[in-house]
C-alpha cells in the first residue's frame, strides 16, 4: 500500500466485479476483503501503463479472482504489480495474467502471494503467460509465493515463449497471409481472457462498449482470427463473426 492508493472495501458477503479500461494508466488501490466477500477484476491494457494492487483477503471464505490482458508494441511499457495477502483460513484467490508483446515493447509482471501464518485452507494460484512478436521486445515476470502455513493449495508460474513456426508453417501452407496466420495464433493465446471479458460484457450491460475502446484495426484482426480458429477453418467466416461482431 502507498500513500496515493484507493481504497476499496468489499464488507461482509458483498460481490462485485470491476473492469479496468485501457484508459485507467496509472492504476493504485489497496482492496479488503470481509467474510464471504467475493471481486472479480478484469484488466485490458495497450499503451504504456503502470498498476500497483495490494489485496488483503481479511475474512473467511473471501475470494478474489484477477484477469489482465496487455497488448504493447512500439516502445509501450506495461507494468504490474498484484500483491495478495491471504491472512484468515478457508481463502481463495486467482491471477492469471497473459502478455502479447511485439516491437520494442517491455511488459513487467510482479506478483506476489503470501499465505500468513495460521491461514489453513487456503487456495491460491498465480499464472503469468507471455507472447513475444519479435526479438526486441522483452518481458520480465517475478511471480512470489510464501507460505507460513501447512495445510494449503497454491501454486505460482511463469512461460514465455514466441509464436510456433511450425503451427505458423501449417497455416500458411493452406493459403493463409502471413499476418493472419500470426493473428490467428495469437487470438488463440488470448482466448481464455477474452472468454472471462465476453461473458462479464454480457453479465454488465451497462459496460458493454467498454472493451471497444481497444478495437483498432489491428486487434480486430486478432479478433477475426479468434472466429476463425474457434470456426476449425470449416465454417464460413461471415457465420463465425455474427458472434463477435459487438466487440468491433
């Protein structure tokens, strides 16, 4: 917590979920939670931008769950840092966190989850998944785990990786532009976020047009590759982008 961060304060079986847009660039907030409290946060990222989060999970049975997109090329820098603090028994939290770079852009992940002492139950997991377009751009990924209790599930990674010549061979062996194919493989990456963002959209009508803010034509691309890969190649095009017309 620093002496600029928003608080937050989720009472006793409050719920709420929170999108970030990609307008939000300088985010801080320290986040409390009570007994059965439960936040969902939703993070989509694609100009340079820096979040600090401290989450304290305060009651039993508290639950956070945390999905962030970022997309930087150019020069763009992303920063994260999420800090989960699990000080009561019977608490669940969740990050995951994914990162498509190209160009020059930098992407920094820290998280860190400490399970205090006497905080029995607890299940927590931590997963940071990066996509490097190219060889300037660079990721650097710290993901923490400290556990002062026994009885606990919790697990914390890391992958980075560029996209997969031969899955990029077999696409453009079947006539697909070489900027597609790429497309195509990283909607694929994308997909699992983009899932949790399409069905909060549907669950908040009132923030529906919030995610087109981010639609230039690039990343419409990207999401037309998503039709196409979710359409296995063997459905028609126009059919497949009926589903995701909204978002562009």
């Amino acid at each position: 917590m620093t002496s600029n961060s928003q608080i937050l304060h989720l009472s006793k079986n409050e719920r709420k979920s929170l999108a970030f847009q990609p307008k939000d660039t300088a985010l801080d907030y320290h986040i409390v939670l009570e007994q059965n409290a439960s936040l969902n946060l939703y993070f989509v990222q694609e100009q340079t931008t820096r979040t600090h989060f401290q989450i304290d999970l305060d009651g039993e049975n508290a639950e956070v769950n945390i999905y962030g997109l970022a997309i930087a090329e150019r020069q763009q820098r992303i920063e994260n840092q999420i800090f989960v603090n699990h000080n009561v028994p019977n608490c669940k939290s969740n990050q995951l966190f994914k990162y498509l770079l190209s160009e020059e852009a930098v992407g920094v992940f820290e998280g860190k989850i400490v399970v205090k002492a006497g905080a029995q139950k607890t299940v927590a997991y931590q997963n940071n998944r990066n996509l490097l377009d190219g060889n300037a751009c660079r990721i650097y990924s710290k993901p923490q785990l400290e556990i002062y209790a026994d009885d606990v599930k919790c697990s914390h990674g890391m992958a980075t990786g560029q996209l997969d010549e031969v899955a990029m061979f077999y696409l453009r062996s079947r006539g697909i532009p070489e900027k597609e194919a790429k497309n195509m493989l990283k909607s694929a990456f994308m997909q699992d976020i983009l899932d949790k963002i399409e069905s909060f959209a549907h669950n908040n009508n009132s923030q529906e047009n919030w995610w087109n803010t981010i639609c230039d034509e690039e990343k419409q691309g990207i999401l037309r590759g998503l039709a196409e890969v979710e359409a296995g190649l063997t459905v028609p095009h126009s059919e497949v982008m009926k589903k995701y017309e909204k978002w562009l």
